[in-house]
C-alpha cells in the first residue's frame, strides 16, 4: 500500500464542516481505528464520549471556545490514569489516548470525514468544564475533543518534514 | 479508502525481524509520515534520531533491555518542551510526539515494515540512559524507542474495540 503516505499527509485540520451528520456506524468506524492503537502494557486506558446532539454539541463548545467551529459531531477521548501502565515518575495514559487519538484521525480521513484535535488537557480549568459538561467522574481525564464531520473545506495533502529534525545515529 | 481501517488494523507490535537493512529511503517516508501529524498550536516540538549502525544499535539495546528484539533500526521519536505549547499547567508536547510515533507506525504498515514503540519517557533512568547514548543535550527527551525492520512473525490484523468503553452524549 504505496499511498499510505498520501493518506497520512491528506489528514489536515478541518474546521468548516458540511451541515450533514455523519452516520452512527462511521463514528463506530472511528472508534474501532482508536482502539486498534498500542498502549503501554496493553492496558488500554481508554474512554470514549461521542456527542452527537445539537443542545449536547452546543453545551461542550460553550466552556470550550476555541472548539466553536460547526462540526456536527464531536468524540472525547478520555484517559483513565488509574487503568494506565504506571511508573514512579509518571504515567503512560496521555502517550496511550493520543495514540489511540492519530488513529482516530487517520481513519477519518480514509473514511472522508474531516476532524480537527482541540486540546483539553493539560488545561486544567478545561479539564473540568469538559468533565461536568459530560458527567466523567474525576478519575476520567478528557485528553482532547475530536470535531467530526464531512469536510466544507479543502486543504491539499503535505507533510511538514524538516531535514533539520532528522539525525543520524546521533544526535 | 475504505480499506483505511484494515491498514490501522494490521498495525501490530513486531518483535521478530528479518536481518535484512530497511533502505534510507524508506525510514525518510517514515519520518515524512511522522511530521504529517499535527501539534498544539503547530509547534511540530520534535527531533528524530535515526539508528541503524549494528554498535549504534546495540549501545542503545544494551541500556533498554526490554527493546532486545533483533530490528536492524530504530527511529528515537525526542521532545522539546521548551519548544511546544505550553500552558501553565503542563506541556502539550507528549501528545504531539505521540502523534507523530503513532503516524510513523501506521506509514511503516502500509510501506511493509514492522515496528513496535517501546517506552523511555516518564522513566528518568531510561530518559538519562538513552540521552547519553545518542549525545542528546538535556531539553531534548527521548519519548519512546521504535524498532523498525521487515518483520519475521505474522500477526492477524485486529482492535480491540469494546462497546463498553463508548459513551454516547454523556458518560
């Protein structure tokens, strides 16, 4: 599969999205993609809020301004740091749901769909606006919230490689 | 592409490789793949260090015992925090590499490659170990180690999706 980099290069931030819904079993489609990621230990410290009603939509982008584009669909992805590999000096649980979150994007691309990733945590005043907005209990992390829709714009494909970035067998 | 999710699927951890060398080409794809994905804010916090010398290797294994699989490359996925959207209660830039780990793992899929993305961050001793082996200055973080080479085990592509794990409008 050649164009696997094209796929991976057409994935762009969308953010003006078609009034149509996107049909239940896609956003599964989607979730199917999330799940298929590696998570340190297999612990898979993953969960999943898909809001898809207007009043709910309306009600999530109110304590998240800089997510107010008119997606008709939204995906939470959440971690749960307790279920997470777990070390003394840290946890594992945002390497996990942002794994779990490209794949999430990939697919969507592949499927026709446009996202964009807006970020919740580290912000904590976000992380807690979005948890009562949702009813996540405290030890349910909101990582990010995945806009989902049929894209109103285009954007070309690309890749933002630096040669600059790239050293070889040493830094 | 509806063929998308079968390719993030059959995305699985490699841990037995064939000997033969992956071609400079093909580990550039893979880091063009890698900054395909998208950062907080665009910051792209990233840097690469690629290691396919068999010394080099094997400098870096002997200090991460549990990445010993015989891969003849590794792809060393850093961070800049300094460089990436940082907000006053943490740093989003775990996230972006992340993304960038998890599109360099879907590339290698599709292009025929094996890989599995083996920790280093928030371990500090792997952290420091894997600094001094490949001359990284202090700001530059070693995230994770991914081993990349044609696989010699075969495993059925698969999710793990679980029902249980969706939400649908609140939790």
């Amino acid at each position: 599969m050649k164009d696997v980099l094209q796929l991976i290069f057409s994935r762009r931030s969308i953010r003006q999205y078609q009034p149509r819904p996107v049909p239940r079993e896609l956003l599964i489609d989607l979730l199917r993609a999330a799940m298929a990621a590696p998570s340190a230990v297999d612990k898979q410290p993953w969960e999943f809020v898909v809001v898809t009603r207007p009043e709910r939509m309306a009600e999530l982008q109110a304590v998240l301004p800089y997510a107010r584009y008119n997606a008709p669909a939204a995906i939470v992805v959440c971690g749960v740091p307790e279920r997470a590999q777990n070390e003394p000096t840290g946890s594992y649980w945002v390497q996990d749901c942002s794994a779990a979150t490209e794949n999430l994007l990939i697919a969507a691309t592949g499927l026709g769909l446009g996202t964009v990733w807006t970020g919740v945590y580290p912000v904590t005043e976000r992380v807690q606006a979005v948890q009562k907005v949702l009813g996540l209990p405290e030890g349910v992390i909101p990582l990010g919230v995945i806009l989902v829709g049929y894209p109103a714009e285009e954007k070309p494909p690309r890749t933002q490689y630096r040669e600059d970035r790239v050293h070889w067998e040493q830094y």
